[in-house]
C-alpha cells in the first residue's frame, strides 16, 4: 500500500466549539509533520458532498471528525465503510454523519470508490456557537493525533515530525478565530 494515493481529510464547523475538531486535527498534522508525496491533506471543513471526488480518485480516505458513539467525551472511533454502513443507525446523529455514510452509500455504487476509514472523537460541546474547543475535549486531542498516525502507518504513510517547534492546538484554534491573512500563509509564527 506503500505508493497508493491517500487523502486525510478533517471535517466539521470550526463555528460550533469541538465541532471543528477535524479541521484542527489535519492543520496540526501538516504543521508539525513533513509532507509525504503519496499524501493529500484536506481541510474539509463543511464542504460536504464536494469531498465526494476523493471518496473515487484516492485509494484510501481517512476521514476525521465528531462521532456520537455512546461513550464519555473523548472515546475515540475508527470504522471501514462496511462498519459504517452495518451501523448506520447509530452513525446518522449528526450532520457530518449523515453526510459520509450517504457519500459511502453512493459512492459504493461506483467500482472506484477507495477504501474509506472515519474516524470521530466524541465531542464535549457542537451546539454552541464559539470558534474554540472546550478544555474537555482538547485534552483529548493528542490521543486522536495518535489513531489517525497509527491509521496512515496502517495504509503505509509514516510521517516524520519536524524539527522545529511545535505549533500547538491552542495556536491553531486561536488562528482559526482570529484570522489574519499572515497567519494562513505563514503558520511558523505561531509556535508557542
């Protein structure tokens, strides 16, 4: 699997607390890890069924977002496209939800669909409307840093950490609530 196309996807509304959690998540791979020429990141954000191209041009999708599995705040998931669709009651809770299991669904129709793996976190707060990650939920994104790394080594992407400084999630999130056109073009300004 070591020269398949691969596309990291982060989805979810940075408008709605840990909502954005995804979309944190790839931008804190991509600043603190080099790129890798068989991997696509994707700041998916809530562009929905316009992610549908790389569900049939990428041999494998990792998508990461909020989950609503039974479970305390933080009780990470990671499915395949049949474990999604075997259990899609219960992966229907949201609108992140229901968008990729009906993106599977159609895109299973197709004989080019890539292998696609979601991962979620369950969320502590996507209802109210703040461009942050409530302290519940943040302390548990080193652990979902960890599965997606462990899911990309699974598919044969191992990813070196750069050298410099990290850019922490804290410095992202206040980047994504505060934009400047400085700090989207130049995220080493950010460490911290």
């Amino acid at each position: 699997m070591a020269d398949n196309k691969i596309a990291l996807i982060g989805i979810g509304n940075i408008m709605f607390h840990d909502e954005g959690l995804g979309a944190y998540l790839v931008k804190y791979i991509e600043e603190n890890y080099e790129a890798h020429p068989h991997l696509t990141i994707v700041e998916g954000g809530t562009l929905g069924f316009t992610l549908m191209t790389y569900y049939q041009e990428y041999d494998k999708i990792i998508v990461v977002g909020t989950g609503s599995k039974n479970g305390p705040v933080g009780t990470i998931s990671s499915e395949n496209a049949e474990e999604v669709m075997a259990n899609e009651d219960a992966t229907r809770k949201t609108a992140n939800e229901v968008e990729i299991t009906m993106m599977i669904e159609i895109c299973s129709f197709h004989e080019d669909m890539g292998e696609v793996q979601l991962i979620t976190m369950v969320p502590h707060d996507i209802v109210d409307v703040k461009n942050a990650m409530t302290p519940e939920a943040l302390a548990h994104m080193p652990a979902l840093v960890d599965e997606t790394l462990k899911e990309l080594k699974n598919s044969g992407i191992v990813l070196t950490r750069k050298t410099s400084q990290e850019v922490t999630f804290e410095s992202i999130i206040d980047a994504y609530a505060n934009p400047k056109i400085a700090d989207f073009t130049d995220m080493s300004k950010l460490h911290s």
